[in-house]
C-alpha cells in the first residue's frame, strides 16, 4: 500500500506529545481521555515511489498537453511526442510540478516506452482523426439542452453509505474505511487551518499522508492503510512552519483535535479545478454540455464571494487500442486557451465496457502541476463506467490515498450507463478522498434519451436536483465558504478579480 515519509520528527512519549499543546489540543475531551504509556516507538515510513507534495507556485502558463498513445499505431504520428517535462529551461524553473508519470510495464499491456510518451504544447493542434476543422470558439459553441444531476454526501450519511456497500456486492478494490476518526486542525484564535500536512503513523511503520480541507478537517481511516490494525497511532500536523503532535488511540473517539501555535495567515483563495473524462464514444452528450457550460461555471465561481485566484485542467482517457489513452491537459489560468481545449475533445473509441480510468487518475494525481500553499484542490471525474481492474500497473485505490495525501478532493460524476461497479468504485473514491457522488437525472431513469428530470437508476436516496453546472458551482461554493475570511488587506485587494480568457 502507499505511505509517504514525513519530513518532521514524531514524538516518543504521549506525555511529549501533548504537552506542546498544553492537553487542550490533543482532543476536544482531552481531560477524560488516558492517554497510553509509553507511546509507541515509530519507525521509518516508506516512501511511495513518484509521491510529490503539491509544490507549484501559480498556472499562468499555456496549455501544456501531454498525450499517451493507446496503440502502437498511434506512435507514428506527424511529430514525436518529446517526454512530459521535456520543455524550455524557464518553463521548468517556473513550473514547480511533480515529477514525470510513471506508468505500467508491459506486464500491465503499457511498455515503458508508450508510458515516456507525451507531448507538451502552447497550443494543441486539432486531431485530424477526430475534427476536420479547428474547435470554435466559446462564443459560438453550440448550444446544449440542460442535464439535470443529483449528489449524496456519503460521509454525512455513513452509515447509509457502508449499508450501500454491504449490499452491492461488485468486483473492486477493497479499502476498510468502517472505522473512521475526524481530524480538526486549528490555530491558537480557534479558526480552522487549511491545507496542513498530516502524518499518522503506527510502531510498526504502517502510515498515512493527508491534507486538511478548507474547514481544517480531514477524516482518518486507520483500516485503509493499515491492515495489522495497530492500537495507537502518532499523529504529526504541519503548516507553515508550525507544527503539533497527537495521539490516536483506536476506539477512543470519534473525533481528534490539534491546536498549532500562532496565528494562520489567510491570503487569496487560490482553487484549482479539474475536469477528468471519459472522452469515449458513449459520451458524446455528457461532454458537449460541458463545453456548453463552461464559461458559465468559470463565471459564477470567479464572482464568489472568496473571489478564488481559479486555474482548471482536464485530463481525457479511452482505452488501449484507442487513439489515446489519456490526453492531459495541465493547470493554466487562461480559460480561453483552456475552453478551446475542450471544444476539440471529441468522444471517441472504447469497445469494451471498462475503461483507462485508473491510468488517467493516477496521471491527474501524480502529474499535474497542483499548486501548493494553501490551495482549494477539487476534480470533477465524469464517466460512465468503470475501470479496468485487469490491466495491473497504476490501481484507484493507491491514488484515492495519494489524493488525500495530496490534499485533492475528488467528486464522482456518474453518467447515463454507469453500471453498479461503476457507481461503487465512483463512491469509493470520492468518500476517501472527502469528495461527493453526483449523479445525472433523467425524466424516466432508464431511459436517458428521456431528457432532464429528477430519476437515476443508482443507490441513493434523499437528493435534490439541479442543473449539473449550477450543483458544479454549488459544491465549489460550499468548499470554498469553508476557509476563514482573508486578512481585510488581501480581501480588499481582490474584490474584482479578472481571469484570463473572459
């Protein structure tokens, strides 16, 4: 399973552990609680191979776009495809981005040579085999009749949630995350600390890397990562220079809060938005209305009131055999390039029913140039079926823990045609990860061709429905609601925001 070596030392007693937080922050009933004696001894993490901290400092870059071949056919392109970090020497001093993907051997049916091939470009030309023509531009952008979407919140409801589990009994990768704890992070005035690192950590090495959400809080799922089920953990919080320790101890409590010392500085909201797709033949409908819809959602969410300093990317798969495996489109404030981006996805190719789903993940976890410093990290993945639980090499559930080590929250989109797996796998990740399950709505659930509605074939139940744009809106608002107010210097600064493209 994937951990993470945390750069901060872990105390070796539980009295050293809560004495930098004077008792009051190891928990919020810190006087009933005993704590362990001796704490426990902790031993080196490993380190999860290509594992990188989100670290980039802005997106005001062009259009970077990488592409993996799905065939060996579609090496033998017009021009070579150079590596995916493989641009000017400004540009890698500029960008602070994680390290190239690595991708499965031929053991996974991808060599190392299709995984080294990409392409990083200011502006991508259009794919001849896919559009004759070069994409129009936003304002002429046909447009779309309305698709209708419902969300369940599967951490609010998580008893309903593990039920859901317990009866859909589908082919996937089993994480336990039955039993769970809520880790709240806050500094010394009470207010609730964005974006800290957090290392939870037992004797025998077993580990876990996470980062709190705008609220300061994260949930902690010792089984996921743990599978010798250990009594205690040592728990290490980290930002900005500050850091705290705690102890969790197994049962003892459903909740754990970590005072950090001092004051949190609170700047410009800063959120970096990505789409992930499904670019196959079934979804044809699903990403017209999102080309429709973009401006409109780079609209509303850059007049929230946080006033988000806002970069969007997009990572389109199929499926070996296809034309591409994914297309990787990196972070750029720059919506016009970014929506002309979008207009040249066409959707195209898959056959069977699973797709690249996990290969296109682990690239937009571990490849994209996520921003560091206390930046909103949201993907929107949009797909209609599941992934390939047969091709060995990147799996879902390794990167739904690198998300949540990385701080990046992930919100499931279920298109028309996603089947039970599909959907328990889409839950899956976005629980882990903090995110929600959205699902499209139809006037009659089986029939999709129905038009917009408020029925869905899926396992849920207690929604409301709404436009998919404007519930894309609403969970970016809610996200964003929670982060404490900006100093009034930095709020005053940005009271009118301009993003590039509009």
């Amino acid at each position: 399973m994937p951990s993470h070596r945390p750069s901060l030392p872990l105390r070796a007693t539980a009295a050293a552990l809560c004495l930098p937080l004077l008792l009051t922050g190891c928990s919020a009933t810190a006087q009933s609680v005993v704590w362990p004696q001796p704490a426990p001894q902790t031993t080196p993490i490993v380190v999860q191979p290509g594992f990188q901290a989100p670290s980039a400092t802005h997106c005001a870059r062009p259009v970077q776009t990488r592409e993996v071949p799905g065939s060996q056919q579609s090496q033998n392109g017009p021009a070579p495809y150079p590596t995916p970090r493989e641009h000017s020497a400004k540009a890698a001093a500029d960008d602070a981005a994680p390290a190239a993907l690595a991708l499965p051997s031929r053991a996974g049916r991808l060599s190392r040579a299709e995984a080294d091939t990409g392409r990083i470009a200011a502006a991508p030309p259009p794919v001849a085999s896919e559009s004759s023509h070069l994409p129009a531009p936003a304002s002429q952008a046909p447009r779309q009749a309305s698709v209708t979407a419902g969300m369940v919140d599967d951490n609010a409801n998580f008893a309903d949630y593990l039920a859901f589990r317990q009866r859909t009994p589908v082919a996937h990768r089993p994480r336990d995350v039955a039993e769970r704890t809520l880790l709240e992070v806050r500094d010394a005035q009470g207010r609730g600390v964005p974006d800290a690192e957090v290392v939870v950590q037992s004797a025998q090495g077993h580990a876990m890397w996470a980062r709190t959400d705008a609220a300061g809080k994260v949930w902690l799922h010792p089984n996921a990562f743990d599978s010798a089920q250990a009594r205690v953990y040592d728990v290490t919080v980290r930002q900005g220079g500050r850091q705290a320790h705690a102890v969790l101890q197994r049962g003892q409590k459903s909740a754990l809060e970590v005072r950090l010392g001092g004051s949190t500085a609170i700047a410009r909201a800063q959120l970096d938005l990505v789409f992930l797709i499904d670019a196959t033949g079934s979804m044809g409908d699903e990403i017209g209305k999102l080309k429709a819809t973009l401006r409109t959602i780079a609209n509303e969410v850059a007049q929230l009131p946080s006033r988000p300093d806002l970069c969007f990317g997009l990572v389109a798969y199929r499926d070996k055999g296809d034309q591409f495996l994914l297309r990787s489109h990196d972070l750029t404030n720059d919506l016009a390039a970014f929506q002309g981006v979008l207009n040249a996805l066409q959707a195209n190719g898959g056959g069977d029913y699973p797709e690249a789903m996990n290969e296109a993940l682990h690239d937009t976890v571990h490849n994209l140039s996520w921003r560091g410093n206390g930046t909103t990290r949201l993907v929107f993945l949009l797909a209609d079926a599941p992934p390939h639980l047969d091709y060995g090499g990147p799996q879902y559930d390794d990167d739904m823990l690198a998300a949540l080590g990385k701080g990046i929250k992930i919100f499931g989109v279920g298109a028309s045609g996603l089947d039970k797996q599909g959907e328990y796998i889409q839950r899956q990740i976005a629980q882990y990860t903090g995110g929600r399950f959205v699902f499209l709505t139809y006037a009659n659930a089986n029939q999709p061709a129905s038009g917009p509605g408020r029925e869905t074939v899926h396992d849920v139940k207690n929604y409301s429905v709404d436009t998919l744009d404007r519930l894309i809106v609403r969970l970016v608002r809610e996200e964003l609601a929670q982060r404490p107010a900006p100093d009034r210097a930095v709020g005053q600064q940005f009271r009118d925001p301009g993003l590039a493209g509009l």
